[in-house]
C-alpha cells in the first residue's frame, strides 16, 4: 500500500514566518462559542505567503498573471525530491548538474530547512544561475522547503527568472521525513482568485 506524506506546514499561531516578522503571523481569534449558547468558531488572519503556498507570477512581476491562473494540473503528478541537504547558502547550477533534470518535472528541494521549525535567514536558496538553469530546461514546478526560493539578491532574479518562464514556485514544505526519489504530488492551495499567492496542503505519495 502507498504511503502518503503530509509534507505542509501546520497553520499556528507559533509558527515559523518570514524573517520572524511579528505582522506575518497568523491570528488566530474565537468569535463564538459554546458558553455563550452558540456554536464554536473561529476567525483566521493570514498572510497569503504564510507557511505552505504557491506563488502567482504577480508576486514578484507588475501585472502578472494571479492565483487562479495555475491549473492542478500544474500541481499534480510525477514528482522528484531532491537531496539538498549538503548545501550550505546557495544552490547552485554546480550543484542541479548531477541530477540529470528533465524538461517538465516537478522538483522538491529537501534542504536543510526541513529539520528547523524556526526561521533561519541563512536557509539555502537558489541562486539566479541555478534558476537560469532550471527555467533553460523547461521544468514545470521548483518546490521549496524554506519559506522563499530566494534571499539576498537584489531585484528577485530567482522569483523572476522561473516566473518569466511558466516555472511554477512553491514554498514552505516539511520534507524532514521524506526520502529523495520519485513521488506523486498533490498540492492544493485555497481556491482563491485574483491575488498573489495561495496557503495550500502539500502530500507526496509514495512506496
């Protein structure tokens, strides 16, 4: 029987977020409940880019195209986790070489962002050659296991250049638990429309 992963971050709010920013949290509020004779619910506050989320191109580009855009198509099929967990600051065309990439996969990068539920602002990226890379072969999806495909490049090369290409960007996965190898995805963010970006649930399922 196949196993499946939950490879999604869980909404809190403790959680991890961008650069710890208090204001990127999510808040969490009880707006009813069972002492005041009614049912129980809650009020979500939450960042579209909060844990688990897919990236519109109009994130990152003025008029780009929204979340509605990326068909589950996009987001659903053969997968490969790549092992990243040796790189330290940048990933690197170097280091994407080895792993004889085809046009049209989705790849994970497991990096060593999956084993801290803290933010580390010196997680592993990928570096504009690495995305040059990538956007030149044609893959379809780049997923990440740090909140952001990037950090430290002036003007969002990384962001730009696989959005510029039809590369969708995922971020925010667990892949603590997760082997390297071949996986069917299933990444579904909230059906939402006309924005920049969408929380979602992540799965792999595998062997």
């Amino acid at each position: 029987m196949s196993r499946i992963y939950d490879i999604s971050m869980t909404i809190e709010e403790s959680m991890q977020v961008w650069k710890s920013y208090a204001q990127k949290k999510p808040s969490i509020t009880n707006v009813q409940n069972h002492e005041e004779g009614k049912p129980h619910e809650s009020l979500l506050t939450i960042n579209t880019h909060t844990g688990t989320h897919v990236d519109a191109p109009l994130h990152m580009i003025a008029g780009g195209a929204t979340i509605e855009t990326i068909s589950l198509e996009r987001l659903v099929g053969p997968a490969r986790v790549l092992d990243l967990t040796h790189v330290k600051g940048s990933i690197t065309k170097e280091d994407l070489v080895p792993f004889a990439i085809q046009s049209g996969e989705r790849l994970l990068f497991k990096t060593s962002s999956s084993f801290t539920e803290d933010f580390d602002l010196e997680f592993p990226f990928l570096r504009e050659d690495g995305a040059h890379y990538l956007a030149d072969i044609g893959v379809g999806l780049v997923a990440t296991d740090a909140l952001g495909i990037e950090r430290a490049q002036a003007e969002y090369p990384t962001h730009r250049t696989l959005m510029s290409n039809d590369v969708i960007i995922v971020e925010g996965l667990r892949l603590k638990d997760v082997t390297a190898g071949n996986y069917t995805l299933v990444i579904a963010p909230l059906k939402l429309t006309g924005i920049d970006a969408a929380p979602a649930r992540a799965l792999l399922i595998g062997d």
